[in-house]
C-alpha cells in the first residue's frame, strides 16, 4: 500500500490534534441541533488550516494534497460535519490555486491564506434537478462586471462562507452546458433561503438551498471553462478528499469495535470473545479500503504536479477518459464501503454500537457514512462511466 508523506510537520500535526480533539468534544451537539461546527471552524482558522493548501508563497501553509487528504481523514474520526466542510473548502482553494489567472483571483488566495476566509461552493441548481454539468442561470454582462441569479439547491455552510465559487451560463445565450465558475465575495452577494436543511447524516454541514443574487468584476470569472475545472479539478479532488473521509469515518467504527473487543477479552481472561473474526474481517476490509483511496491520490497528486509542469502538454493524464472513470470509480466503491463496515461493525459489537450514545456508539457515524452515496448520487456517477465506457478505448 503507498503511504503518504507525513500529513504535517510536528507543529501542524500538533495542530491538527488539538482540532480533532474539539471537533470530538462537540460533534455530538453539532449533529443533534443540526448546527454549524463552529467551535471546530474556528480551531482550524487558529491553526490556519485553512489555507494548507496554498503555497506558502501566498501565505499559505504549503502542504501538498496528499498531506491535506490525511487532515480530513483525520478530522473526520471525530466529526464528519467538521470534516466535510473543511474538505469542501479545500477543494475551492484547489480550483482557486490551479486555475486562477486574474489578479482578482490571486487576491482572493491570499485574503484566504491570510484571514482565513472559508470557501463555498453553489454548483447545483433547482431548476436542472442537481445536475452540475448543466446551468440554467447565466452570467449577465455589464461593462467591467457582471450580475447573476441562481436557484442554487444546495449551498453548504453558507452563513459561515467568506465567498462561494459559483457556476452559471457563460451568458444569456450560452447553452445549458456551456459553462463558468465565478469567485464571489460575501460583500458581492446576498442568500434567501429557500429550503432548510435537515438530514439523517452530516447534519452539521448546513447545506440548505439559497436563492443567490450576485455581481462582481469581470476578473472574478475563472478563465478556464468550468468543464475543464470540473473534470481536472473539482471532481477528481472532490472525490480524493471525500474518500479519506470515509476512510476516518470507518477507521473510527472499527477503532471503536477494537477497543470493545479489549474489553470483552479483560473481563473474560484466556478466552476469545465471540466477535473477534468478524472485527478481524473488518481491520482487513478498512486495509482495503484504505489502499483504495491512498492509491487514488497519490496517482492524482503525480498527475497534478505533470499538469502544472506543463500545462500545454497533449494527452495529459488528468484529461483522459481511463482518469475521470477511475475517480468517478472511487467515489463510487468507498462510498459503498464505508456504510459496509460501518454497518458490519455495529453487527459485531451488538448492543453497545447499537445504542444512541456511550463510548461504543455508531449511530452517528453509520448515518454520516449513508451520505457518502447521496452526494454527488452513486446513480449519477455510474450513469457517467457506462457513457464514457462507450467511446473509452479499454486502456
């Protein structure tokens, strides 16, 4: 199995545990008042965790994706909504980091590195049923800026957001796919609610639906056309990040299985508690697992550092047909298998898992890791690949 380099130095890994430890302390109150973790939000922005992606040249922390991706598993073993919004943050400023070229932009990257702004992202809209790679709304002109409005059906976090990167229409007479992203600060837009957000899992996440009426310079357009963005950047990140946090969320389940097994062994000396196979079945599921999604981002975290070596180059990898199957293919297997294990742990602890709270619990984890197929839904991510296997070359 790859092992990523060191998530931190010694003093971010301190960092890093000094968060994960208040996440800890408040993610049940988060998840039962369906609330923002803002205790955890503000030990990032302490920590300045919130820039680690951006290179300390902007005043950033400079830790590489794969470095990144181990502070979202990690935090997602004692909050997965703390995790969620830190990992969709990152993937803004990875949209932002490799495809600004505006100075406007720029300037953002170093307001987010040095206050600390949190990013959010409004890419799916009412009107075309979620669909991503599809806009109804357009970008409208105006000299050296522009307006738009967006019946965006989930915005995450949005009372906290600093700015949301916004897709819309390149313009009033662009078609449906033809799309771009736009970088918009909170002092440039205005949300009305629309629906709230009560969920089963990551109810900590907020992710209401927010009517979104927005204006901003012209700079604040992503030169890049959002398909690009999409396929080189936000999905394949999206789907990195998102899949170290199953991994937390099912290393915590079998973490929680272990410790319950030492338990029972103390109080019956000589003797092989009756769950011990299957626990074992579960360590060896969660190495699989694990090997799955580390090999995925260290396979991207090569194919980003080729991309921005050259960004001319032909058949880069992070453009194929054969790259977006597997990451979409990613998504799709660890978001099946963290509610296996999660479930299968919770069979092997019996009562103890099965109730609401104490130290063995996993109901909060097992309706978090139901999540991970509904975002970005499973059924549209295998529809993808079965389009894109028809004109893939098997390679």
């Amino acid at each position: 199995m790859p092992q990523h380099a060191p998530a931190t130095d010694s003093a971010h890994a301190k960092a890093v545990s000094t968060v994960r430890a208040i996440a800890a302390q408040h993610a049940d109150a988060v998840d039962l008042e369906a609330r923002l973790p803002h205790e955890t939000i503000d030990a990032l922005r302490d920590s300045r965790l919130l820039g680690a992606l951006i290179p300390q040249s902007l005043g950033g922390l400079g830790l590489s994706l794969t470095e990144t991706c181990r502070v979202v598993e990690e935090l997602a073993r004692s909050c997965a909504s703390a995790s969620m919004v830190f990992a969709m943050h990152q993937i803004q400023v990875a949209c932002l980091l490799w495809h600004q070229r505006t100075p406007e932009m720029e300037a953002l990257l170093r307001r987010t590195a040095d206050e600390q702004l949190l990013l959010a992202s409004a890419t799916t809209e009412k009107v075309v049923s979620g669909a991503v790679r599809t806009s109804a709304c357009a970008i409208e002109p105006a000299g050296a800026s522009f307006s738009l409005q967006k019946e965006a059906s989930i915005i995450s976090y949005a009372r906290l957001a600093d700015a949301i990167l916004i897709t819309a229409r390149r313009g009033p007479e662009a078609p449906p796919t033809d799309q771009v992203l736009a970088c918009i600060t909170a002092d440039r837009y205005r949300l009305d609610r629309r629906q709230v957000w009560d969920t089963i899992g990551f109810r900590g996440t907020e992710s209401g639906g927010f009517l979104v009426q927005a204006d901003g310079p012209n700079g604040a357009i992503f030169p890049d056309p959002f398909a690009d963005i999409s396929r080189r950047t936000m999905l394949p990140v999206s789907h990195v990040l998102w899949g170290h946090l199953w991994v937390g969320l099912a290393a915590e389940a079998v973490s929680r299985a272990r410790a319950l097994l030492r338990k029972q062994a103390r109080s019956a000396p000589g003797s092989v508690p009756a769950a011990a196979p299957a626990v074992v079945d579960l360590v060896n599921r969660l190495q699989e697992l694990r090997s799955l999604v580390y090999h995925a981002a260290s396979d991207y975290q090569s194919a980003i550092e080729s991309w921005q070596a050259d960004p001319a180059a032909a058949g880069l990898v992070v453009d194929s047909l054969p790259f977006s199957i597997r990451m979409n293919g990613l998504k799709l297997a660890g978001s099946k298998a963290v509610v296996e294990i999660v479930t299968d742990a919770i069979e092997a602890c019996g009562m103890p898992a099965y109730q609401a709270s104490g130290p063995y619990s996993l109901g909060r984890l097992l309706r978090d890791a139901h999540g991970a197929r509904v975002m970005i839904n499973n059924h549209r991510l295998t529809g993808a690949n079965a389009a894109w296997l028809l004109v893939s070359k098997d390679d």
